[in-house]
C-alpha cells in the first residue's frame, strides 16, 4: 500500500536521522532533574518528582516532533525530493496522508518512550492515560507541523507558528480566566477583550485539557471528560490535515 510505505520511509528516516538518541536524551535529562529534586525537596519529594518529569517530557515530545516533521519536510523540498515523488503515480493526497501518518506514529512511538518512566513514580493506569493523551498531542503537533512548513516553506517561520498555536492553545483557558476573573475592569474595552479571547478559544484547540500531570498525581479525569478531550485533539488534527491537503492540491509544485 503506497501510503504505508511512505509512512514507514517516514519512520525510517527518523530512526537514521538520530531522534531515538534524542528520545534517550529527553529521558535522562528527566530522570537527572527528578533525581535533583528528590535531594533538595523537603517534603512531597515524590510528587514534586513526578510532576517535573512528567513536564519536560511532554514538552520535549512536542518540541521533538514539530522539529522532526518540520526538518524533514523542508528538506524533501528543498532537495527535489518532493517533485520526484509526484512525478510517481501516487496522488497528492496519497503522499500527504502516508508521511503525516509516519509523524504521527513517530509522535506515538514518543509517548511510549516517555510514558513508561512515569511508572516509577504513577500507577500503570494513570500512566496508561497519560501516555494516550500525550500520543494524541504529538499528532496534532505532527498535523500543525506538516501543515506550515508545507506552506511557509521555512524552517524558523514553521516552527514558531507551530510553537505559538500549541502554546496559545496550552495557555487559551488561563487567558480566558484572567479575562473575566474578578480583578478585570469594569469597561466596554475589558469586555471587547473578553470577548475576542473567547472568540480566539473558539477556533483553538484545548490542549490544555490534554496531558495533564494531576492525573498521575491524584485520581484519573472522569472519563467522559478524557474522551472529550481525545476527540477535540482528533478533530483538530483531522481539520489541520484537511487544511493542508487543501493548500497541497492548489501549489504548484
């Protein structure tokens, strides 16, 4: 099937181009600040273990995989590999779907890396949660990542249009609370702001719901809210690769 074969080339690319090494790396670094803290906590040592581990794996999975799409995508474009590949029978959106579908098995593959540590320190379950949710974040990431770098065509642009729209849609419900918390003033300019931070909220996705550290902390989320925020992150991910495919088909390449 053309599509598995170019996820799997994906796949291959990614083993070759050294992100197992970097999977490594992302997970002693957390280990070693686990270690860290657990000799300069008071108390809560273990929590404050978990909860650190748990952050900069997220955040290294993220960033590994927007920069592994975003890499490799700008350079099958910039090395003619791109039109070499459409000069192929295969339809664009073939070609599209099969490498998105290896960024997003890459991003899976991350988050099973990086969740079995966690069972150190969180039952399996709540690992087990965690790590669907992170694998779900990562192909979202994979979906953003693809999307502008097919269509900025540059590496720094990409990936800071990829960064900002994860962490506007991390951070999204805690600009919507400060918009309308109780300090906020009384005024037709507070409320147009309210108002356009819901109206922003309205079109990102709540990652925030995603990948949460309290849920290896403290009881899992109730699972029609886990659901709930499996579905938003797929959705996304579904409307990303629709916009891309989109820009693909109307490019001249």
């Amino acid at each position: 099937m053309p599509a598995a074969t170019l996820a799997r080339s994906v796949l291959l690319e990614a083993r070759r181009g050294g992100l197992p090494w970097l999977a490594a790396a992302a997970v002693a670094l957390g280990l070693a600040l686990a270690a860290f803290v657990s000799q300069v906590a008071l108390t809560e040592s273990l929590a404050l273990q978990a909860a650190l581990i748990a952050a900069v794996l997220r955040a290294c999975a993220v960033f590994l995989v927007a920069a592994q799409v975003t890499a490799s995508t700008l350079r099958e474009i910039h090395d003619k590999g791109l039109e070499l590949m459409l000069s192929l029978p295969l339809s664009r959106t073939t070609h599209y779907l099969g490498r998105l579908a290896g960024f997003i098995a890459c991003g899976a593959a991350l988050a099973l890396v990086f969740a079995l540590p966690l069972l150190v320190w969180a039952p399996p379950v709540a690992v087990a949660l965690w790590g669907v949710s992170l694998a779900c974040e990562t192909a979202l990431v994979a979906a953003a990542a693809l999307f502008f770098a097919m269509t900025l065509g540059q590496f720094v642009p990409a990936i800071a249009a990829t960064g900002g729209l994860y962490l506007l849609g991390r951070s999204i419900g805690a600009i919507q609370a400060i918009a309308s918390g109780p300090l906020a003033e009384e005024s037709a300019a507070s409320r147009i702001a309210e108002h356009a931070v819901d109206a922003v909220a309205l079109v990102l996705p709540r990652l925030d719901a995603l990948t949460r550290t309290a849920w290896l902390l403290y009881d899992p989320p109730p699972t029609g809210t886990y659901l709930a925020a499996l579905a938003s992150a797929a959705l996304y991910t579904v409307l990303l690769a629709a916009a891309g495919l989109f820009d693909f088909h109307r490019r001249s390449v």
